[in-house]
C-alpha cells in the first residue's frame, strides 16, 4: 500500500464513481402512509412488483406520527404479507423533545433478506409497527400521517456469485476456444509432417532415377565399346582377305606368264618335236612345280580367309552376346527407370493429396478458430456488458 504525506506530496485525485442502471437489476423505492388509528402503512402499486429471495429490503427513512409525538419511543417495523428475515427496523426508547424524531437511516441502512421459497408478486406492500411484546400497536386517533421509505434492491453476494459464475463461464469458453485453436495447430504440424514425408520420398524416387540413367549410360558406353570391337574385327577381316586376294592375284599373273613361255617353246618344238621332247618335259615339271607352288599359296590364302572369317564370325558372336547382354541391362535399367517414374508418380500424388489435406486442415483450423474466437468474443462482451451493470449496480449500493 502506499502512503502519500500530505506536507509533500499532493493527494491524487479520487476516482470518478461511474454510475450506471443495469437493464437486468432490480431497485426499487416505495414510500408507504398510514394515518390515525391505522398505523399499518401500505402503498397499493399500479403493476404487481415480483419478489424473490434473490432480493433485499431496508428501511431508509420513517417519519412516524406515533414517536414524533412520543407515544411510542420503543417498537419494530416488519413486514406484513411479505416473508423478511427480521424486522426492518427497530427503535429502542430513543427520543428528544426538541427535534422532530424522524428516522434517518440512508446513511447506514440494515438491509434484510427476503426468504420466501418462492417468486411471488404483491400488488400491495404492507408494513406492521410492533410494540415490545410483539403485538402490533394501536394506533391514536388524533396522529396524523407517517411515512415509511423502503428500498428493494439484489442481494450484493447474489450479485457477486452471478459475476463470478459468468466470468467462469466467460473464461470456459476462451479455454474452449484455446483448445481448438491448439487442436488446429496439431492438425496443421500433422500436414506439415505428411508433406515433408511426401517430398523425401519424391528426393528418394528422384535419387532411383538418376542412379537408373547412370546405369543406362555405363550400357551405353559398353555398347560403343562392343561396337568398336567389331569394328577393329571386321578391319581384320578386310585386311586379311585384301591379302588373299593379292596373293591369288600375284599367282595366277605367275601361272599366265608360264603358259605363255610354254606355248611359244611348243610351238617352236612343234619344227623340231624330236629335239624339244626334252624340253617340254622339262617345261612341264617346271610349270607342274609352278601350279604346285600356286596352289600351296592359294591354300595358304584361303587359310587366310578361313581364320579371318572365323575372327570376324567370333566377334559376331562376341558382340551378339552383348547385344543381347546390353539388351537385358537396357531393359532393366529401363525398368527401374519406369519404376522410378510411377514412384514418383505416387509419391506427386500423395504429395497433392498431402497438400489438399493441409490445405483443407487448415482452412478447417482457421474457420473453427475465427468461428471460435468471435463466439468467445461475443459471449466474453454479453457477459462484459451484463456483468459491468452488475458491478456499477454494485458499486452504486
């Protein structure tokens, strides 16, 4: 708590009372007369007022003829029709012959507690003035008129537990709305996670292609490879039989070149066939040596021929095997390379799916928190409005 000195500092001005009628309250005055020898002051009202326990009355003032007059200085002032936790008022001898003895109770009114079972409504308000033994007093026929001023009001706890119970309310309703608001982040984290799992199985997917175009490029590779080999097998080849060629070239050029020598020496041994008998069986042995020679070349050619045709039909084969060798890895690896696609295929689709499932969380999230929010802010500003009439009404008494 702070203190303020008067000597040195100034006091801060008092706080403005801020008076305010509730629509819902209940607070009523009513003055009630009586005269002469009746001395029950009542008041008949234009409209029933309805009285519940949730009430209270006091007695504010009471200009009453019999103690003005000093008749009556000891009595009690209850109600008549209406059920009241004790007396409103009571008076105990008190009374001075120079002032006018009228009862002044604003300041520091006792207000009592109605205590009926249940909602009643009076179309009259009655009062009934008891003497010590508790019997009412008789009245005097020469009194003139007394006035009562009674104040119905809410009972202050009444009041408080009704603030209480809606402010509680008030803050149920925020807690609520909290939850949802907490719910929809879950949702929320929840997508998040399902997209990030989405987008590491399109990395995975991704990864399985790329290992699948590595693999198609090596088969690829080995394809050039195969293929320069049969290239350098058919060179072989080409080179091989060019030689063959040459020498059964170079043979039969040798074998022409003999024949003629042979058939110039016959023709000249036809004159003379006794004389050139030797020499044409000689001429014949060298040209039987000469074809001999001719054919062991062009045996040795077609050898040749045959070994390069076999190179050339091993590395036929050679790169057959790996045609078909490149073949099944192609299609694997065009397989993989398929499989890679529908998985990632998949893993588009259950991304968007992913993405509408967040999409329609959080939207569903928003909504509910909006929705949320403006309830707790409509219901914290209904109870705001009724509870501030019920504090300045508080306030008030």
């Amino acid at each position: 708590m702070v203190y303020y000195n008067k000597m040195s500092f100034p006091m801060p001005p008092a706080a403005p009372v801020i008076t305010i009628t509730a629509d819902d309250r209940f607070d009523e005055l009513h003055t009630l007369s009586c005269s002469g020898t009746d001395i029950t002051p009542n008041k008949a009202l234009v409209s029933a007022i309805k009285l519940s326990s949730r009430f209270e009355c006091a007695l504010l003032s009471a200009n009453f003829e019999g103690l003005k007059r000093g008749d009556a200085k000891d009595f009690s002032v209850h109600f008549k029709t209406i059920s009241c936790q004790g007396a409103l008022y009571r008076h105990s001898g008190a009374f001075d012959a120079n002032k006018d003895n009228v009862v002044d109770c604003k300041s520091a009114p006792l207000y009592r507690s109605l205590t009926m079972a249940n909602d009643e409504e009076h179309a009259q308000i009655e009062l009934e003035i008891r003497g010590p033994d508790g019997a009412p007093l008789t009245g005097d026929a020469g009194w003139g008129n007394s006035y009562f001023t009674i104040h119905f009001r809410h009972k202050k706890d009444y009041l408080m537990n009704e603030f209480i119970k809606e402010v509680k309310e008030a803050n149920q309703n925020t807690n609520t709305t909290a939850s949802a608001i907490t719910q929809a982040c879950y949702q929320i984290e929840a997508a998040v996670q399902q997209q990030k799992i989405s987008q590491d199985l399109t990395k995975t997917a991704v990864d399985q292609v790329k290992a699948s175009v590595n693999l198609t490029k090596a088969s690829c590779d080995n394809i050039v490879l195969s293929t320069s080999l049969v290239r350098t097998a058919v060179d072989q080849a080409k080179a091989g039989i060019e030689g063959a060629v040459a020498s059964c070239e170079g043979a039969v050029a040798s074998m022409s070149a003999d024949l003629s020598g042979n058939i110039k020496e016959c023709t000249t041994a036809c004159e003379t066939i006794e004389i050139a008998t030797q020499g044409v069986f000689a001429a014949v042995n060298q040209n039987k040596a000469a074809t001999e020679a001719g054919h062991a070349s062009l045996n040795a050619n077609l050898a040749l021929i045959k070994t390069s045709c076999d190179d050339v039909h091993d590395a036929c084969d050679e790169v057959k095997a790996t045609s078909i060798e490149n073949k099944n890895t192609l299609n694997a690896s065009l397989g993989q390379v398929k499989s890679a696609c529908d998985s990632i295929k998949s893993s588009s689709d259950a991304v968007g799916v992913a993405v509408q499932a967040a999409q329609s969380g959080i939207s569903a999230a928003v909504d509910s928190c909006k929705n949320g929010i403006k309830e707790s802010v409509d219901s914290h500003k209904l109870s705001t409005d009724n509870m501030s009439a019920k504090i300045r009404y508080k306030l008030l008494f």
